[in-house]
C-alpha cells in the first residue's frame, strides 16, 4: 500500500520550520529570524523541480530570506505568512489541476493537521509531535532541518526511476 501510494505522487508539499528547518529560529539586531535549512534537502528539492514534480510550500512562518531559498532552488510555489493552510492547499489542487491522493505532505506540528488529513501521503520528520505521527502514512527516521525532506522525496523519486541525476551541479543545492 505504501509503496503505490509513493507511485501516485506527483506533488510535494512541506511546512518549513521543524520540517525543512529543525524549527529554531535566531533573530538578529534588526528582528529578522534567521534559519538555517540543510543543503541536501535542497538538492533534493530542485531536483524535483527539473523532473516536472510540483513543489509547494506552505508556511505560517514569513521572510525575505526564506523566499529567495526558496527561488533560488526553482521553487515557484511558495505560501508564506499563512494562517489558513487548508484553504491554500483547496486552491493549489484546483489550481494545478490535481487530486489530493497525488500529493505527499510533510508537516511536524499541529497547524499541519488539517491539512495532513486531506492528503494522499501524509509525512512527517521523526521529531514531529505524537498527534501529527499518528497521522502519518511514513514517519522519516531523520529529524526536521536534518534531511527528512530528502529521505522522502529520495524514496519517491527512486521508485518512479526518477532520482539519479547524470550530470549533477554541485551549485544547485547550494543556492
């Protein structure tokens, strides 16, 4: 069961703090959060850009910095600041022309709930909190900010024989 749902995904969507960040935040002189996302999560997600996955983020938290990661790694889709993340994700299906059984979630924390229930794949990073665990069809055994993200795109990718790269750039994951 596991391994058609990860055949049937086309679309990733993460949370980012305590998915794609290990959920601390550091907040400089000026008051701008500063977070530090793993780099082979970002291998893995614009390499996911190039073989035509959609690639979504949803986020309550905001931030000049966390955009430009995001575009920098091609991805287009991007909803930060969002208090109501149900509703954005109704919008992204239509508007993609997709259905919820083709996308993959990862989320950590309560405010992914909702959304998570709707999914075809809910995920979540092994440090995630118990009511969103059990909830999750896969549960990483990395932690948020740690590779979680990689390990699930990685096990989706290989199995639709669409993970190794043949001419790799060692600066796309790093932008």
């Amino acid at each position: 069961m596991f391994l058609q749902k990860l055949k049937d995904i086309t679309t990733f969507i993460f949370d980012v703090d305590g998915v794609l960040t290990d959920g601390s935040v550091q907040v400089n002189n000026n008051g701008q959060s500063l977070r530090t996302f793993n780099i082979k999560d970002g291998y893995a997600l614009q390499l996911a850009v190039k073989r035509g996955y959609n690639v979504c983020i949803i986020s309550g938290g905001d931030g000049i910095a966390m955009a430009k990661r995001f575009s920098n790694l091609g991805i287009t889709d991007v909803f930060l600041g969002t208090g109501d993340k149900v509703s954005i994700f109704n919008q992204y299906l239509l508007d993609k022309k997709i259905t919820a059984g083709e996308v993959l979630y990862m989320g950590d924390d309560i405010p992914d709930l909702k959304v998570m229930k709707l999914v075809g794949l809910p995920t979540c990073p092994a440090d995630a909190v118990d009511e969103i665990k059990a909830i999750s069809t896969f549960i990483s055994p990395y932690q948020g900010g740690k590779t979680a993200a990689r390990d699930i795109i990685e096990k989706v990718m290989k199995l639709q024989g669409k993970w190794f790269d043949e001419n790799p750039n060692a600066a796309d994951s790093g932008k």
